[in-house]
C-alpha cells in the first residue's frame, strides 16, 4: 500500500467523507410542472387534452349569455281561440294634424289571423318599474277579434305606436294586464303580420 505524505492524508479523508454523503443522500424529486407550463395537461396522440370526470364543486360550464323566454301567459289573458276574423284600424294622434288615418281592414284569412293571435298572446307582461318614456301623443293600432266578421269583439287589443310602447287587451270588455314594453315597437310588428303596408305616424 502506497502512504501519503503527512500534510495530503487530512484532504484525502475530506474527500472520503463528502463521497460517501452524497452516495447516500436522497435524489432529488423532479420538477413538477405549474399551471403556465404547455406541459401541465396531459395530450393525447391527437394533440387534444385528456378529460376527466368533472369534479361536482366545479360550476357548469354553461354558456355565459343564454336566451330566455318569457313564461306564457295563461289562457284566460289570450285572445279567444275562437276568435277567426280581426278587424284593425288606425287612430291618429294630435301630432298628426290633417292626416287622416287608413280605413280599418277586416281580415279574415286564418293563416294571417292565427299570427297575429300568436304575436298577441307572445307578448310579455308590461316590466315593472318607471320608465322615461317619449311623448305619446295618442298614435296607435286597434285590432278587434272575432268569431266572425260581423259579430260581437271577443277581444281588443291597441297597440301604441310611441310612448312607453304598451299593448293592452281587453277580453269580452275586461281589461287584462299591460303587455310589451319600452323599445317593443309592435306597431310595425302588427302591421308587416297582417300584410298592410299602412304609414306609421311620426313621433
């Protein structure tokens, strides 16, 4: 066996020590991925993240803007289902000096009439709360539903061409809650429905 001189042999049992603490120490764990990494999710063959089931605290994943519908009115708020014939007229408002209004138009074709009941009976309750509505200077529809063309209304409905916009309805003369609304404009609505191409009055 080869000796080392005195002043060598301290650094060579320095070195001796240190080799058998790193042989025996624990290796390190390897670096777990963070959410920014391009690597935290695992992907398939096909490039597409894994699922997995959803865990029930996470919220559905819905989409964040999701059309609603208003809930139908109930039956005894509608127009009649009898109701086979309407006859729709026009009043002019004190804006409209020296206009004279269309002559009323009775419609009895079933296809058009079973529209504008729909497009009646469609419309929404009135929203609650105060609105600062335009000028309503008394501009609007009158359509009058009947059995036939020449009995007695079984609904009337007036359709306001400015304003806050309302429909009210009246059912065998009692009056039922406002419907539409602000910005509605059902007027024209009514009109492009039942095929006339009347002018609508300015506001």
């Amino acid at each position: 066996m080869r000796l080392l001189p005195d002043a060598l042999a301290p650094l060579a049992l320095g070195a001796a020590v240190a080799f058998a603490l790193s042989a025996c120490a624990t290796p390190s764990a390897p670096a777990v991925p963070t959410a920014a990494s391009p690597r935290s999710t695992p992907i398939e063959s096909t490039g597409a993240p894994l699922t997995s089931g959803k865990s029930p605290a996470q919220p559905s994943l819905a989409p964040a803007a999701q059309a609603t519908r208003p809930p139908a009115r109930p039956a005894s708020e509608q127009v009649p289902a009898p109701a086979q014939a309407v006859t729709i007229s026009m009043n002019l408002g004190g804006n409209q000096a020296g206009q004279t209004p269309p002559k009323p138009v009775t419609i009895t074709d079933q296809a058009r009439v079973s529209e504008l009941k729909a497009l009646i009976n469609g419309l929404p309750l009135f929203p609650p709360g105060r609105f600062s509505c335009p000028a309503d200077f008394g501009d609007n529809l009158v359509l009058t539903f009947r059995a036939g063309p020449s009995t007695p209304a079984l609904a009337v409905v007036t359709a306001d061409f400015a304003g806050c916009q309302g429909v009210y309805l009246t059912i065998n003369g009692k009056p039922q809650p406002a419907l539409a609304g602000p910005g509605t404009d059902n007027g024209p609505r009514i009109l492009k429905t039942a095929g006339l191409s009347w002018k609508v009055p300015a506001s």
